[in-house]
C-alpha cells in the first residue's frame, strides 16, 4: 500500500508540473471524501478540490489519507498562486515522505513557479532544498534558473561566477554562455562578456538555440555601435536571419553599421527594408527618421524632405491611433474585451490567453499581452473573478440551506416520537444477553464433547422414535423375531450415532462460526443503538447550531465579496495602468520621433543652398 501512494503522490506532482492528467498507478481510497476530492481533481476541478479537502480535513472526515491529502492541498493551492501555504506543505510532508526523485522535482517546479512570479526569495529558498535527485536535464535546469535568480536580483558577479563553473550539458550550454555573457556585460566586464555572446552568435542547430543565437548577435551588434566599432558590429549582425524574431533590430543596427562607415548609400538598403514593416515595431519607426537621415547624407535634400514628411505624417496618424486605445483603456474596455475571447474552463496556474479581440488597442499592445507580468496580472483578474462568481452562488444557496435544515427539523420533529417507540420496543440488551448464552452453550458442548446437543431436528426424532421402539421391544417375550428386530434397533441407533460422532468436529466449527459471524451483527446493533439515542437527545440543539452557523456565514460571505471586488477592482486598474504606461510610452517615443523629423526637416531647409520646387511644395504642405 505504501508503495502506491508514493507512486500516486509522483503521479500528482507530475500531472501539477505537466498540467495535464497523467496516469499514476492506482491506489485504494477508503475515505469518501478523499475519493470525491481526487475526482475533481483529476477533472482539472481544482478549486472544488482544495474545498473539499479543506472541508473533510475540517470536519474529521479525511484521516487515513491525510497526508495523500495534503500533497495534493499543497500542489493546487501552487497552481492557484498560494507559494508560502504549498512551500510550507512541501516541507513538511515530501522532506519525509516521498522520494528523492520525487521530492525534488516539486521544488524545483516550485523554484520555477515562482521565479516566474517574481517571488525571487521564495524560488531561492526551492532551488536550496532540491537534492541529488533530479534528471540530468532537470539538473541543468537549476543550475540556470539559480544564475536567473541571481540575476534577477541583482547580483550578477554572483551569477557569473556560479555559471563560468558549469559545464552545462548539450542546449543547456547555449543558455548558461548567453546568460553569462549578458551578467558580465551588467558587471561591466564587456569584453569578457562579448567573447561569450559571440560564441553563443555562432551557434547553428534547433530553431530556439537559433532564435537565441540571433539574440546574442543584435545584442552584441549593439554593444559594438556603442564603442564605435561599426565593422565589427556589421559582420555580426549579417549573422543574423532575416525572418527571424529579432531581424528588425538586426537590419536597423546593419544600417546604423554602415552609415558608421560612411557608406551611406549602402545603408538604405536594410533601412528600406524596414520601412514596409509594422510600424509598430521601435526599429521600424526609428527607419522612418533613419531614411531621409541617409538622403541627407548624401546630400540628396529633395528625397530627405520628402521621407522626413511622410515620417511625420504616418508617426501623427499612428499616435492618434494610440490616443484612441488610451482612451478606449480609460474607458475600460480591454479587461472585459480580453475575457470575452476566453472560452477555456481551466483556472489557476495553466490558464493563459490564446486569443486577442480585434480591437485598437490590441493592436499596440502585442508585447505587453504576451508578457509574463500582464498574464500573470490577468490570470490573478480572471480568478477573483471566478471566486467571486462562487461566492455569489454560495450567498444565494445560503437560504436554500436555512430552508433544508428547517424543514429536517420538521421532518424530525414529526418522526421523533416514532423513533422513540421503535428504540423504546427494542431489546439489543437481551440479543446481548442471549448471544453471550448461546457462546457458553457451545463452549460446554466442546467441553463436554456432547454430540447430541448439535444433533439436528430430524435426528433428534429419529432417536427419540428409536427410544420409543428400544421400550416396546423391552416389553416383549424372547423370540428369533423379537431378537432381529432388537439387532435392527441398536444398528439404527449405532449408524446415528456414528454420525454425530463423526460430524462433531465440523458442526463444532459451524458453529461457531455461525456466532463469529453475529458478533459484528451484534455490535453495529448496539452502535446504531447508540447512534439513535444520541440524536434523540441532541437534536433540538444540532438543529439550531446549524441555524445559527447558516445565518452566520451570510455576513462573512458578503464581506468575502466585498474583499474579491474590491481586489477584483484594483486588479483591472493595475492591467490598466500597465497597458496605459506601455501606450503612453509608445506614444512619447513617436512625438520625440515626430520632434526629430522635424527639426531634420527645418535643418534642410536652412542648409538647402539652392532649394528646389519640389522642397517647397514639400515644405508646403508639411503638417
């Protein structure tokens, strides 16, 4: 039995890492509490489960699988964003009682969880209590996730120090060299940490390490523009695909490389590029002003001004319609319209967003929504939500319960008197009392080894009847028929005999096998006896406890709503500053675009020595 629960407990910390349903070997459930919990867990009903718990573990109804009960309490009260309560229970019960294997995978999908929330002290103190149990992947992915922390808080000696130590297998390699690299440069130890991403740059095999080889080579790219060494920035960042998720970044900065260089005209070639892509991308908008930047540099003024005024319009046009997702945020449009595309019944730690509304403002807001921090915030909303839908429906079944226990007391009031005629009628005492007999019987006829008193009816006749004929033959005179008749009589009597002789051992057993059987019979007799007899005696006052508890919980049920609204409501407000901050930031970033395109514009028409036409008209007709 121990084996399987421990097989369970793997299985359930499995499925909470995996947040899907896996198969675990089966294991006995004697509880129906328990049983009713584990159901709804594994129909991914979490919060029903972690009610039911909660209530059984309460109420004395959860004992023999207390511990199970708790592992699993503690796994979806992680995926419902409770760490310090699933930490607690972790260490308490997998410190003890689970395997290594076991017990270190939970902390370190615990570490994840919650470096991934921002509980850097919490996924510190997870990554402390793993062991020598986890995978070789698993153990590459510590190690990582114990420099991300570092990093993350701020120590990125520490961080660099702990990964230059490690020699990370396969993948994992990539990962701990970019890391390092990007530590070093945050230490201010660049050309340590430019050698690392420029070995990460060179990289070629699966389309993530590519994706981050491509990362490694625009920050690196970057880095090098930054000292002002353009040659070598251009060579890295021609590394870099071209349909890759960072190719804007990397065709902005090859542009920048060139200009660097004094190859003005090569420059547009990247920059032209640029401008038929999203605009909302920063490096696209930079394109805008990079542009006529390079016409100007090569002193070809008319097309400057021309691009520098078709920069200025497409920026003005895209903040207005930034102003408008601003004021459609204000106005409290995105929550609800995020929500209303959510179709997925799932809750806690696994839901996410798939699909966006096709509105204005999530049109701008691609990078903000996809961000770890925003989805965590609207996880967190679509749950208060959620409790407060619950706690609606439980203030509503508040009456129905004050109305059930009411009419119980009717129905009890009414059978009570009847109950006690029955319990008044009934003599468990003397079935007692003559189970206790019939036991001593059978405990002298094995004493005495007394065979006719487990003689059966029909037996008992028949030597009765060979009494009756053993008298009559006694009565008679001597003769050859007398005499036969008398040696058939004592045959009879021997045959019978013989029986019960030979029978004894085995109706013995009957027996008392028979009165085995009636002492439980006997015992829940008396129990329910018992059980009778205390809600005769106590069930006025169970009626009103529970009266009074129903009516107490109204209150605290309507102040627990209160409490989920008001977090509910500066829940929405948090989403919505983020997503105002992000808008207004966008849009400070096109007015300083705006602002530099048109003073570039007015630098050329001062510079312009022999302004042409077309410059004029331009210049005319310039917002």
């Amino acid at each position: 039995m121990g084996r399987r629960l421990h097989c369970w407990r793997a299985g359930a910390l499995l499925m909470l890492a995996l947040g899907a349903p896996v198969r675990a070997e089966p294991t006995v459930v004697s509880e129906l509490h328990y049983g009713e919990a584990l159901f709804m867990f594994y129909q991914q009903q979490h919060f029903d489960a972690i009610t039911r718990i909660q209530a059984g573990r309460l109420s004395g109804h959860i004992r023999r699988h207390d511990d199970d009960a708790q592992l699993l309490l503690g796994g979806m009260l992680l995926s419902w964003g409770q760490h310090e309560e699933a930490a607690e229970i972790f260490r308490r019960l997998l410190d003890t009682g689970a395997r290594a294997e076991v017990r270190d995978r939970a902390w370190l999908y615990l570490a994840r969880i919650s470096y991934q929330r921002g509980a850097l002290a919490q996924a510190a103190s997870a990554l402390d209590a793993i062991g020598n149990g986890l995978t070789a992947g698993m153990a590459a992915e510590k190690r990582l996730l114990e420099a991300q922390v570092l990093m993350a808080a701020g120590q990125y000696d520490r961080a660099a120090r702990a990964l230059e130590r490690w020699d990370a297998p396969g993948d994992w390699r990539a990962y701990a060299r970019y890391n390092l690299g990007v530590a070093m440069v945050r230490q201010g130890r660049v050309e340590e940490g430019s050698a690392h991403l420029a070995h990460v740059g060179r990289l070629n095999g699966s389309d993530e390490v590519r994706a981050l080889a491509d990362r490694a080579n625009v920050a690196l790219g970057f880095s090098l523009l930054q000292r002002n060494e353009p040659a070598e920035a251009r060579e890295v960042l021609q590394r870099v695909r071209l349909n890759g998720p960072h190719s804007n970044s990397a065709l902005l900065g090859f542009g920048w490389a060139e200009s660097a260089l004094e190859r003005h005209h090569e420059s547009l070639t990247p920059w032209m590029a640029l401008r038929d892509r999203d605009l909302l991308d920063p490096a696209v908008q930079e394109s805008l002003l990079a542009i006529p930047y390079a016409f100007a540099s090569l002193n070809a003024h008319g097309q400057a001004a021309e691009f520098y005024v078709a920069a200025v319009r497409s920026l003005n046009a895209e903040i207005a319609r930034l102003e408008d997702a601003i004021a459609a945020v204000r106005n409290g449009e995105l929550v609800p319209a995020l929500l209303a595309m959510d179709s997925s019944e799932d809750s806690g730690l696994h839901w996410q967003l798939d699909a966006l509304p096709d509105r204005i403002e999530s049109r701008y807001l691609y990078q903000l929504l996809a961000s770890h921090e925003f989805q965590e915030g609207l996880k967190n909303y679509r749950d208060l939500d959620f409790l407060s839908g619950v706690l609606r429906n439980w203030a509503d079944n508040l009456g129905a319960f004050a109305d059930m226990v009411a009419t119980q007391k009717i129905a009890w009031e009414h059978h009570a008197p009847r109950a006690a005629e029955l319990m008044e009628a009934s003599d468990v005492a003397s079935l007692r009392s003559r189970h206790a007999q019939l036991a001593e019987r059978v405990g002298a006829t094995a004493e005495h080894y007394d065979t006719r008193s487990l003689a059966s009816g029909e037996e008992l006749m028949q030597l009765r009847e060979l009494d009756e004929v053993a008298e009559r033959l006694a009565g008679l005179a001597d003769t050859p028929e007398v005499d036969e008749l008398r040696q058939r009589e004592r045959v009879l009597r021997g045959v019978l005999l013989w029986r019960l002789n030979a029978e004894f051992p085995a109706r013995l057993w009957q027996q008392r096998r028979e009165l085995r059987d009636l002492d439980p019979v006997v015992s829940e007799m008396q129990a329910r006896e018992a059980r009778i007899e205390a809600l005769l005696e106590g069930a006025e006052g169970r009626f009103e406890a529970q009266a009074l508890r129903i009516a107490s919980l109204g209150p605290r049920v309507a102040g627990l709503l209160l409490d989920v609204g008001g977090a509910s409501v500066r829940q929405r407000q948090h989403l919505e500053a983020m997503a105002i901050d992000s808008l207004e930031t966008q849009v400070a970033r096109l007015r300083s675009h705006e602002v530099q395109a048109r003073f570039a514009l007015a630098r050329i028409y001062d510079r312009a020595s022999d302004p042409r036409e077309d410059i004029a008209r331009i210049g005319r007709t310039a917002p």
